[in-house]
C-alpha cells in the first residue's frame, strides 16, 4: 500500500467512525415490543407506582406492565393512536380497565445501558404526563389531557456512558366511566440526512488531519 492508499483509508475509515457515531442511540426500548406472549407483560418496561393503590379498581400486579393488545377498531382504539410494530401501548391492567376511575398516577421505568451521546424520543400519554431521566425532568406533556391523538415533537437528551433509568409518570384524570389509561414510549433515530450532514461537516476535519500526518511522514 503507498502513502496515497494509505492515507485515502485512514480517511474513509475516519468518515464511517463518524457515521457510527452520528447514528448511534442508547439502548432504551420502545414500550410493547418485547413482551411474554402468555400473559402479555412487557419484559422491558415496569409498573413501579401507583398513587393511591388501595382504591384502584382493576387487577394489577406491580411491577408488571401490559401491552394493550385490543383491536385497532376496539376502544380506546383509534383514540388513541393505534398500536404499530415500532412500539405499542402499555398499562397497569391486564384487561384495560376502561370503567370509572377517581384519578391517580401511575410510574413507568426502565433502565438502559448508554454510551456518550445524544437520545431522542416521543411519546403518547393518556393522560398528562412526565419523563424523567436519572430523575431529572426532560420533558412533559401536561394541560388538556389528550396526549393520545398525536405525537410530541420529539425531545433530544444527551447522555454520559454508564447505566440510566427513564421514568414516564401518567396521571390519569378522574371520570365516571370509559376511562383508560396508558403511555407508548418510542426512541427516534435522526434521519439520514442528518448523518450525511455530521459527515459533510467532519470531512474537512478529517481530511486536514490525515494530510498533516501524511505530511509529517516525509
């Protein structure tokens, strides 16, 4: 390999690190992808509190989450936004409790491995609701209650390397009847233009660099 091979590798070599780097997120699960086909508990996601348990009128079994597996046409379906296959909704009943309820709050968490770098996610909530990240507020989704028609814009965190926990608080105003509630948590990769960009962006860098070396090597 001559000096000009030699230098055109290490370059294209430095451009995918960047690449890499540029489309890489922590390792957060969406909600209802990975689940125990038998009583439909989501493995990754857990139900850590509810205020006011005593009074819930529903099944429930801390620290078990349920996807909500009813039909797309089947209430609260399409209210909310139907289920897909990047994520799906979760709650704290394995029949979705859909009767009356006085209001109280239910916390969602999971824990996740990260390096450094920037996450971002979205999410929908019925009702309003908080995320929290090594219990540091990043963003919240609180006033009218309908955070289940559409989704946020999403919100980017940037993380050191080490393990993390994100926490989705809900809180579930209080109704008579037909009323549910749930969350549906999801990361967002960047689009592809994103990545090129970061490229475009380091490749003067790189380039610049390797040429200093190679120049060294004279």
């Amino acid at each position: 390999m001559n000096q000009f091979q030699g230098t055109t590798h290490r370059f294209w070599s430095a451009i995918l690190g960047v690449l890499a780097v540029c489309s890489a997120q922590a390792a957060i699960i969406n909600t209802g992808v990975d689940i125990s086909p038998a009583n439909g508990i989501d493995d990754n996601w857990q139900l850590t509190a509810i205020s006011t348990v005593v009074s819930i009128p529903a099944p429930f079994n801390i620290p078990n989450a349920y996807v909500v597996n009813q039909p797309a046409n089947q209430f609260p379906f399409p209210t909310w936004i139907p289920n897909d296959s990047t994520s799906s909704w979760i709650t704290y009943s394995p029949t979705l409790y859909i009767g009356g309820d006085s209001g109280r709050t239910f916390s969602y968490e999971q824990s996740f491995p990260s390096l450094n770098e920037t996450i971002s996610f979205r999410w929908l909530s019925d009702n309003d609701s908080r995320v929290y990240i090594d219990n540091l507020l990043v963003g919240s989704r609180v006033g009218t209650g309908n955070y289940f028609t559409s989704w946020n814009t999403p919100v980017s965190v940037v993380l050191s390397a080490g393990q993390h926990t994100v926490r989705v608080e809900v809180d579930n105003f209080p109704r008579d009847s037909g009323n549910p509630t749930g969350m549906r948590f999801e990361t967002v990769v960047p689009e592809p233009s994103t990545y090129v960009f970061g490229a475009l962006v380091m490749i003067p860098v790189v380039g610049q660099i390797l040429r200093r070396r190679a120049n060294g090597a004279k």
